[in-house]
C-alpha cells in the first residue's frame, strides 16, 4: 500500500456521490486514503450513506455558479475556503461546476477533472441561453483545465469535441474511460418478463429525447395496447422539460409513468426492452445498469450513447431527434419477441467485458496518483 492521502471528491449532485461514487470512494478509503466528500445541499440521509461508505460529507454551495456572477464568485470563495482548511492532496471533480470551481480555487496538490458529459451548454442547438451558456462554460472550461494535472474523458466523442474547440491545453495528462463503469453485483442478472416490454429512465427534459421516446409510445400503444411501456424519472420544471399537459396525455394513452425511484432495479427487471433516445451523454448511467441486468437497448447513434450498443448485437441504434426511427425500433421487438433474449444476454456480456466499476475505478486511482 502507497502513502495514504487525502482527497477531496466533489460533486454537483449530492445523491450521485453514493450511487454513482459509491465504490469509488469505498476503493479509496480502502486503500488507506481519507476521504472528504462535497456536494451542495447533502441531505441526512445521503450525508449517512457517505459516513458508512468511511468518507466525511461536506457542504458547499454550487447553484447557479456558470452564469450568476455573483454565485460564481461565492462558490469560488466557498471553494477557496474549503481547500484552505482541509489542505487536501488530491481533488477529483466531476461535471462542469465543480471542475471549474477546484480548478480555479487552486491550493491542491493535484487536480484532476472529470468530464462526465459536455451537458445542456455544448448540446446541439442555437437558442440564445445555450449560445450563451455555451460561451460562458468554454472560456471558463479554458482557464480550468490549463490548472488541472489530469482530464478524464468518459467517451472519446466528448473529447474529440473539447480538441476542436481548443479546451484541452497542453501539459495535462488526458485520459478516456469507460463511463463510471457499474456495480456488477448491485445489478445482476434478472431473468426476463414472459412479454416484451419497455422502459425508459430520465429527467424528463428535451435532450433526454423525452419528446421522441413519447410519440413513439403513443403511437405503439396505439398499435399495439398491451404492451407494457414504463417510463420513470423527476419531472422537471425548466422550459426545456416536458410540460404536465404532454406528460398527462402520456398516462391518459396508457403510458405507466412512475415518477422518481430510489432503486429501478424493479423496473429494469420488469421490463425486456431499455429505452434511451438522448441526444448526448458521457456515459449513460442507466444503460449501463440494465446492460449489467441482461435487457436489449434501444438507444442514439449519439455520443455517450453510441459507445454501449453494438447496433444489431445487444440493442438498436437509432438517429437522435428521430421519433419514427425510435418507433420502428420498438416495433421491431414487438414483432420479433426473440430478439430481446439474444440482445440482453449480449447486453450482460459486455457490461461484463468492457464496464465492470472495479476495471475502471483501478484507473481512476492511478490517473488521480493513489496507490491502493
């Protein structure tokens, strides 16, 4: 075992520091390393999670801090400050927020910035707030990762995008993963339902594909109205989400909208289809989770998306933004019930292969420099 450090790991979700961090930190702390974990607004139960995991939770806030000046220069101060009195070795950030924030606040031995999708400001699209997001999160994205000693990439689209846009400088160590990877054994193998049915799982916001996956639903329950279509996940109040109007037709055609779940492993295991027509992630998370399950996917020849199906193999890609494209992918599962077996059990294999968490949390400590 190499010198125990401390390290600072910082989120923009407090939740996600357990479910999607969960075995990192443990891997931390079992190598010896102590563990501060930071998040705005952790709750008691998340803050519980953490100490069992044998980090100690921290609060900071991070609202608002990409476009809000004034936010941006409180969380920066928070940041600052927090840095100042733990005096970590190593800080590890994830998303845009938090890498800007440990960047700039400096005072760490090393930082490293994990890139866990370009999110809302790089996504295709020329409306005024994106192009202006867009501006905001490249110039400070610039400043960051020239102060980062490691980038990690969770596909290689997002970082061929940061090349061409001239965000990655020279000197940092960059790095491409498979996504956060997942828990092999929190998502085992589920046998099938005797039916084909579906399920998607996301914020139900425009670049999720909500609107896409939602046409298609109606249109193959109209088609075919006893198939099973589940649909799980926060509604969400921005402009770019779907509205309780379209959200309610969904139910009234026969859609089983669940609304938000602490554990889909239920979900995932009732259903034989997984569905997630985004138009851009880093790695999806919930792909991953019913892949490691053994269901056939439905998703986007898009970045992020594109990495977790060999198209034909373990699941369907379709073309983002195309609800037709997503219907006659669903129909084909209808028609050819067979296929959901074949496809899931190649979906099992590969999150086997290429994104058991174990394989890439051993190299995320060794880009982060802690001997485990």
């Amino acid at each position: 075992m190499g010198e125990a450090k401390k390290v600072l790991i910082v989120g923009s979700f407090a939740p996600s520091l357990i479910s999607f961090r969960g075995a990192f930190i443990e891997a931390m702390v079992k190598g010896g390393h102590s563990v501060v974990a930071v998040a705005p607004e952790i709750g008691a139960s998340t803050a519980d999670g953490l100490r069992a995991l044998g980090a100690e939770p921290r609060e900071m806030p991070l609202s608002n801090a990409s476009l809000d000046p004034v936010a941006f220069v409180n969380s920066l101060r928070a940041m600052r400050a927090l840095i100042r009195e733990e005096r970590p070795d190593v800080v590890i950030a994830y998303a845009i927020k938090p890498v800007i924030l440990s960047a700039l606040a400096g005072g760490a031995g090393r930082v490293v910035s994990v890139i866990t999708g370009v999110g809302y400001a790089f996504t295709a699209g020329r409306e005024p707030k994106r192009l202006l997001s867009r501006t905001v999160a490249s110039l400070l994205y610039r400043i960051a990762l020239r102060r980062s000693d490691a980038i990690v990439f969770l596909n290689p689209d997002d970082e061929r995008l940061f090349r061409q846009l001239r965000l990655i400088p020279d000197g940092p160590a960059v790095h491409v993963v498979d996504g956060e990877g997942v828990d092999l054994s929190e998502y085992p193998r589920a046998l099938l339902p005797n039916r084909t049915s579906f399920l998607m799982i996301a914020r139900l916001l425009k670049d999720k594909g909500i609107r896409e996956f939602a046409a298609a639903a109606k249109r193959l329950k109209a088609a075919h109205p006893e198939v099973p279509i589940t649909l799980v996940g926060d509604f969400d109040p921005s402009p770019d989400s779907l509205t309780r109007e379209e959200l309610d037709e969904l139910i009234r055609c026969g859609i089983d909208y669940k609304g938000f779940l602490a554990d889909v492993r239920p979900e995932i295991a009732a259903c034989s289809v997984y569905v997630l027509p985004s138009y851009r992630e880093g790695t999806p998370r919930s792909v991953l989770e019913a892949m490691a399950m053994g269901r056939a996917i439905i998703t986007t020849d898009a970045p992020g998306c594109r990495e977790t199906v060999k198209d034909g193999v373990n699941g369907l890609l379709v073309p983002p933004r195309d609800s037709d494209a997503l219907y006659e992918a669903m129909l084909r599962f209808v028609d050819e019930p067979e296929l959901a077996r074949t496809m899931g059990e190649q979906s099992h294999k590969l999150a086997q292969s290429k994104y058991g968490v174990g394989r890439i949390n051993a190299n995320l400590l060794r880009y982060a420099g802690l001997s485990c």
